[in-house]
C-alpha cells in the first residue's frame, strides 16, 4: 500500500511539474519585460507554438507508443507544397476559391495521413527501427519538396486562403483554436478510450501488450497515421498563414520542436506514460523560453542551444524519477 502510495505521489508530481515550470517561466519573463503581458503578445506567442504544438500532439501518440518520429518537419514542407499546388490547380480550372481552399485542406489531410501511415507501414510491417525510418523519410520527403519545386517557393495563388491563415475568430488565432480543439479530443482518445489504453500499454511493454491480445502493429501503425494527419493539418494552416511554402525552410527543425515540447509535457522518452494536456503546456513552455530570448535581447541563434538542454535535462530528471 506504501508503495502505491508512493506511485500515485509521483505520477501527480509529474502531472504538475510542466504546468510549475511554465508558471515559473511567465512570471519571470514578466519581470524581465514589461511588454510580455501585453495581450497582443501573448496572443503571437499562442500563434506561433500553434504549428508545432498541432505536431506535438501526433507525437505524443507515437512516443506514448515506444515509437519516435524525425520526419515530421519535411513532411510538413512536402504535404504544404502539394495542398499550395492543389489549391491553384482549382482555382484555375475556373473553380470557386472556397473551393480551391477545401481541395487544399483536403490534399494536405490525405498527404499526411498517407506518409504517416508509410512510416507507420515500415516500422510495423518492416520490422526496421522506427529511428533509422523516420530519418530516412526525413530525407526522402524533403528532396521531393525541393524537386517539386525547385528549391523554390510555392506561392498561393487564392488571396482567400492567405486572410483564413491571419483570422481570428472571436480575438483568437485559428491556428490556437484548432489547436485547443484537437487537443480535447485527442486527449480523450488517449486517457478515455480503448485505443488510449493499448497505446499505453504498448509503449509500457510490447510484449506482455501482445500477450495481452492486443494487437500491437496496428495500434503503433494508427499512432504514426495520426502523427502524419497531425502534420496534414499543421502544414496547410502555416501555408494559409503566409500564403506560399518554402521548400527549403517550411518546418526545419520541427521535430525537434515537437519532441521537446512531448518531453517537457512529461511524456516519458521511452514510451507508455504522457498526457496531451501536458505537451500543450511543453509547447507554450518552448513558446515562452523564445519570446523572453527575444525579448532582453539574446541572439535567435542560440535557441536551438536552449531546446537542445531542455530536452536533454528534462530527459535526465526523468531518468532520476525511475
């Protein structure tokens, strides 16, 4: 009973630990700079961890599962190149642009549901280590961006689809409403459902998972196809957010990103514990962390340092906690 005692302590300490962190972080960044309270402000910082934030939430799935995905920033570029092309091959085939908008929403959540489920196919179906994959497809969906477009830009051609990138229905980005509103279900999915369970148990332990009689390629399998529908979604709002896609820049070092805020949310690296309300808050902790560098001054060049000893210590602590 002590035990347990002891277990149910942790796990609530865990659970709290990202929301103290990001307490910690607001109030010093408030401190350090009279403007960060300002709403103007924090409604930018909600923006702009919206794009990343949307992929964390795929992530979390996929490292609950005991799984890792690399390829999730040059998945983001090649599924927003082929919804831009989308979009202008609609619109000018004389279509409505509402309709040109929805065939690109509709290419890029295919796009990504399909390069999930092909990273998900390999890993599950070909045996291969979900690392080596990820970083293969990595490579492979960001040579496609470039060839596509000649290591160009890919610029909307529909001035409709640029205004649904900067609205903001009732004061609020759409990119941090679809955030909030994914995250919702996506966290009943992970803690309510059957499909949560399994996941969970997967990650704890494939293999009394399998004794279980729970199928576990096809629970890793819908993890991976979700990560990428996650990635779909992000794509085409960054798309509509500034009316083009960069082949080369769109979603470089996104996946470090997503994978710092999953960790920071308390999602353990080596699979079956993690929470999504948590990787919102590592999303808004990361979020927070670049706008206080940027605000007293410190060069943009050193938030990859930052990310990198976040991860790194949030890691470690979790390590000490086992």
């Amino acid at each position: 009973m002590n035990a347990l005692f002891q277990r149910l302590r942790r796990l609530e300490k865990e659970r709290y630990a990202a929301f103290a962190a990001l307490a910690i972080l607001t109030v010093a960044s408030a401190i350090l700079s009279p403007f960060f309270l300002q709403p103007q402000n924090l409604l930018n910082i909600l923006r702009q961890v919206s794009y990343t934030g949307i992929i964390a939430l795929g992530m979390t799935f996929v490292i609950v599962s005991g799984g890792i995905d690399l390829s999730v920033g040059s998945m983001a570029a090649f599924v927003g190149s082929l919804a831009v092309l989308a979009l202008n091959a609609t619109a000018g085939a004389g279509m409505g642009q509402g309709t040109a908008v929805a065939a690109a929403v509709a290419c890029a959540v295919l796009v990504g549901l399909a390069c999930g489920l092909a990273n998900g196919v390999l890993v599950t179906k070909g045996r291969i280590a979900p690392f080596i994959v990820t970083l293969g497809t990595m490579a492979l969906f960001r040579s496609l961006s470039l060839y596509i477009g000649n290591a160009g830009e890919f610029r909307s051609e529909s001035a409709l689809f640029g205004d649904l990138g900067s609205s903001a229905p009732l004061g609020v980005p759409l990119p941090a409403l679809i955030l909030i509103g994914l995250a919702a279900a996506l966290s009943f999915v992970l803690s309510r459902t059957r499909y949560g369970r399994y996941v969970r148990a997967v990650g704890s332990n494939a293999r009394v998972a399998r004794y279980s009689a729970i199928d576990v390629d096809l629970t890793r399998l819908v993890a991976y196809t979700l990560n990428g529908l996650m990635v779909g979604v992000s794509a085409v709002l960054i798309a509509m957010r500034f009316n083009s896609v960069g082949s080369s820049t769109l979603g470089v070092n996104y996946e470090l990103d997503a994978i710092a805020a999953v960790i920071i949310g308390g999602t353990a690296m080596a699979g079956g514990r993690g929470t999504v309300w948590g990787t919102i808050v590592g999303a808004i902790t990361l979020g927070v962390i670049n706008n206080m560098l940027n605000m007293v001054g410190i060069s943009p060049y050193l938030q990859g340092t930052v990310k990198g000893l976040v991860i790194i210590g949030a890691v470690f602590i979790q390590r000490q906690r086992q």
